[in-house]
C-alpha cells in the first residue's frame, strides 16, 4: 500500500499534471534519448527536507529504470550517493560514463579523462575554455563577452536548472547538471552559429590541453586574480556563506595544483603565446595583469 504523501488525492492530481506537462524521462532527455515516463519524483526527497507537493519544477518525470537508480543512489537517507564529487564539484571518478550523460563501448568513444565527455567530438563552432578557480570572476568573464546567440556552458547555472543551487553538493543535483553540461558539449559538433563558452575550473596546463585536443578550435583564458582575492571574493558574497569553507578548499587546491605543476613542467610546458588581464570588466591586456589568454 503506497505510504503518505503518494497515498493522498493531492498528489494523485499533481502526479498526472507533471506527467501531462513533461511526458518523457528527464533523466534519458539529458542523454539524448527519448523514454516515456512513468514515475514523478521529488528532485529534493522528502526524507532529505523537500516538500511533500512541491512546484511542478520540483518534480522530474523518470522512466523506471532512472527513478530506482536514482532513489537506490542518492535519497535514501541511510545510503550515500554512488556518484562522488569534489569540493571543486567535479566527479571524483571521472571514467565513469555516468556523469557524462553517455553509456558507450571503451572501443569506440575517446575517454579524455578530467571532466570532459566520453566521445565528444571537435566543436564546429570556436569554444573560449574560461579557467579559474572559484571566485575568479569565470562566469562574470563569460556573461561579459558572449553575444546574444552565444552559448554559455556554465555547471553552476546547470545545477539550477536541473533543481539546485549554483554550488550545490548534493550528489544527484550534480550528476544531473553535469549530464546536462556534456550534452550540450556534444552539441557543440554539429552548432552552426555562434561561439561557445565553456566554464570550467582547469588548474593545470595537462587539463587545459586535454580540452583544446577534445574540442578543437579552442582558444583558453586563464582568470589569475590571485588565491588571496579569490578567497576575498568568496568570504563578501553572501550567497556563498553556506559553502564557504568547501569553496575555500576548492580555491586552495586550485593554485596547489597550478603551483605543482609549474614546478614539475618547467620548460616543458607547450609554447603558447599568452596575455594577461586583471579583471572581467575589462579587455585583455598585457601579461603584468591577472588573465592569461593563451
């Protein structure tokens, strides 16, 4: 017998809304497939502090299959999540297919490793990789030099969309936003206008590298304002007090991995022109500055 709330008449006629709303698995639509939907699931379960009838964004319509992977996973309150994630927010097993939104044959799909899709294909459009770590002005860069048709490819702002916050830790939000993120990196083979920029955190040359080999066309700006004015900029912004010390962890580890590599690289490091500048609301400048564009 179906326990409360799944028992009552309320949720009996919001079940049917969402369906009738968004017929086809959420989850399956992220990874480019097309599956009824037969289950209605609470993004934030109950058992973790969602509300029994939320919104009907609070809710996403999964076939069978994604609504027990996903509640097995993440929200039985006596089981952690399968899918584990950093302080930095990306997937700490990044060879597994999950997070990219992609179950394919190792034989015919590249693995690139980091964060970046299985299989992804050189994009046909030019992609600008924004780097950084967490308070270094990435999205605030992009938002101020994209044009109206352009794509931003931001994971904070997929983390909303998919039912969380911009630097949610929560390991369902973040598989779902990051099955998100790498269809529309995929996409990005068969784009016809436009330019593309892509937020991501890539500490180290190796990284950077590894994107640019991926994509393409690829033209990478380092944000370098430095660890002590990243962490300035984390602690006076309110709206990231409740992830303040991760976020923190996330910055120091940021410039640890910089720094390492800088010193086991040295001149070995690709020959990249570069330039410099000192803050997002402004051009690139020489390489006294803050930025690297390289």
């Amino acid at each position: 017998m179906a326990r409360w709330p799944y028992n009552t008449s309320a949720w009996k006629r919001l079940r049917l809304a969402k369906l009738a709303r968004d017929p086809n698995c959420a989850h399956c639509t992220l990874r480019g497939r097309t599956v009824p939907a037969v289950a209605v699931d609470h993004i934030v379960a109950i058992a973790k502090g969602g509300h029994p009838f939320p919104p009907l964004d609070g809710l996403a319509s999964l076939c069978t299959s994604c609504h027990s992977r996903k509640t097995s996973a993440f929200d039985r309150p006596d089981r952690k999540g399968k899918r584990a994630f950093g302080a930095d927010g990306e997937p700490l097993d990044t060879a597994d297919g999950w997070h990219t939104g992609i179950k394919h044959d190792p034989r015919e799909f590249k693995k690139w490793g980091y964060s970046i899709p299985h299989g992804v294909k050189p994009s046909r459009i030019p992609v600008t990789l924004i780097c950084g770590a967490p308070g270094s002005g990435k999205t605030t860069y992009a938002n101020d030099h994209a044009a109206k048709h352009d794509t931003i490819i931001d994971l904070d702002a997929y983390r909303v969309k998919v039912g969380g916050t911009p630097w949610d830790d929560d390991p369902g939000v973040n598989a779902r936003a990051f099955a998100y993120r790498s269809k529309v990196i995929h996409g990005l083979h068969a784009a016809r206008w436009g330019k593309a920029w892509l937020i991501a955190p890539a500490p180290t040359m190796a990284e950077r590298d590894a994107w640019c080999d991926a994509l393409g066309n690829v033209t990478v700006v380092v944000l370098d304002p430095g660890e002590d004015e990243c962490l300035h900029r984390i602690k006076a912004d309110p709206a990231r007090a409740p992830h303040l010390d991760r976020l923190s962890r996330a910055v120091r580890r940021w410039y640890t991995r910089g720094a390492s590599e800088d010193e086991n690289e040295g001149d070995r490091r690709p020959a990249r022109t570069h330039e410099k500048i000192l803050s997002s609301d402004s051009s690139p400048k020489p390489s006294h500055d803050g930025w690297s564009v390289f």
